[in-house]
C-alpha cells in the first residue's frame, strides 16, 4: 500500500478542514514549499495536493505553489481543485503534475471528463467524494443522487483506472477510515486501484488499510497532528 501525505492549500496556505467545511479550518503552515520538502526529504515520491480555492472557483489559484514544487522537488504530484475541462487536465499534465484528480467535471461536465480518460488513462484519477452516501462535488457543497454503477461503469469503459474515495463524515475527524465502504467499493470493482483517504488517526488504522488490500491511502491531519510521525508513514509505506 503506498501511502501519500497531503497538502491541502488555502490562500496560500497549508491548512486542513473539518468535515470539508470552509469555516472550519486549521493552519498548519503558511509556506507550501517546505511542507512539500519535508516530505521529499523523508523519502515520499508521491504528494497529494488539493487547491480549495479551485474546488469553489474553479480557477488554478494555487498553481504556482504546485510549479515551485514540482520545478524543484523530485516528487510526483496528484493534484485536484479547480479542474472542469479537458483544456484544464492538459494545462496541468503539460506543465509538470504527474497526475490530475476530477470531482466535479465528472458530474457536472462528463463528456470533456470522458475525452479526458480517453486521452491520458493512467494520468487521471476520480475524486469520488461521498457525503451521507451520496456523490459530492463542487467543494464537497453539493450531492447528486447517482448510483455508484451508473456513475463507474461508463467511466472504466472509457479508461478509468484509478479512484481516489473520500469518506467526507470521516474527513480531518481523526474517527479511523471507513473500511467498510472500502470493502465494499473494492468487492464491487476489483479492476480499480482504489486510493483511500479521510479518517486516518494512527498506525493502525493504516495496518487494518493495508489488511483489505487498499492499493493507496492519502494521510493528511494524523501527521499533522502529531499522531502519527513521517518515521512511522515511511516504515509502512510501500
């Protein structure tokens, strides 16, 4: 199981939402660049970075903090927030992120989602938030009512290859992740690599991830926490 740590950006800053709600925020550092270095220096290869300001504007505000650190760090990064178009996937491959995470564009525009999966396969990953059991998009505000097959299949036909599934209810709670859901999600389509993310707390909760064969897990407050160190993330990640 590879285990990603996250950056989530807010005006510039590295912070981390309670519930994703806006108002409930919590600075953790107000320098992206060395959050980022720390974890390339701890031997991490892969960050998850989101752009909150992107998730509600649908703008790239914090673009330049993800250039600095892909111009200059030997990481990969994953990114999400802001991205509603297939222009806006290849903007962001084109200038140096590894990978793109889409929420919204696939709810709300699903053919320029579909070119996008088309065209780079192993370059895009659904950002499939649920909220209550339903679909979220749109900065986590709004819900759609469609069923997780109808919503999956037509997308692993056209390429879909990754999912990365946020347990909102769990999301910087610190209650331990959903494993539940996960089974479920992995029983129900096996042929995708499933990233987890929301509700990690301590190293066992990342043991009992790795027991039903999570393929990733993003950590984001449990580090920033203190409750679990980059020592302890490194030790089990894979």
């Amino acid at each position: 199981m590879t285990i990603i740590p996250a950056i989530d950006l807010l005006d510039g800053q590295v912070v981390r939402l309670y519930k994703g709600d806006y108002e409930k925020k919590k600075i953790y550092n107000n320098d992206p660049f060395s959050q980022a270095k720390s974890f390339a220096d701890a031997g991490f290869k892969r960050i998850h970075v989101v752009d909150l300001n992107g998730a509600r504007s649908g703008n790239f505000d914090n673009l330049p903090h993800l250039l600095d650190i892909t111009k200059t760090l030997d990481v990969e990064i994953q990114t999400g927030g802001g991205i509603r178009t297939f222009e806006d996937v290849k903007k962001l491959l084109e200038d140096g992120i590894t990978k793109v995470i889409c929420s919204s564009m696939a709810v709300r525009n699903p053919d320029e989602w579909t070119r996008a999966l088309l065209t780079y396969p192993d370059r895009c990953i659904l950002g499939m938030d649920l909220k209550d059991g339903k679909m979220a998009y749109g900065g986590w505000e709004k819900t759609t009512d469609q069923t997780l097959d109808s919503f999956l299949t037509p997308m692993i036909e056209s390429g879909l290859k990754e999912v990365l599934c946020t347990d909102i209810s769990k999301d910087g709670t610190l209650q331990g992740p959903n494993l539940d859901l996960y089974k479920e999600l992995k029983n129900r389509f096996p042929d995708l690599q499933w990233i987890a993310s929301g509700g990690v707390s301590s190293v066992k909760d990342l043991k009992n991830l790795q027991q039903i064969e999570m393929d990733a897990v993003v950590v984001g407050k449990a580090y920033y926490e203190g409750k679990i160190s980059l020592k302890e993330l490194h030790s089990l990640n894979n």
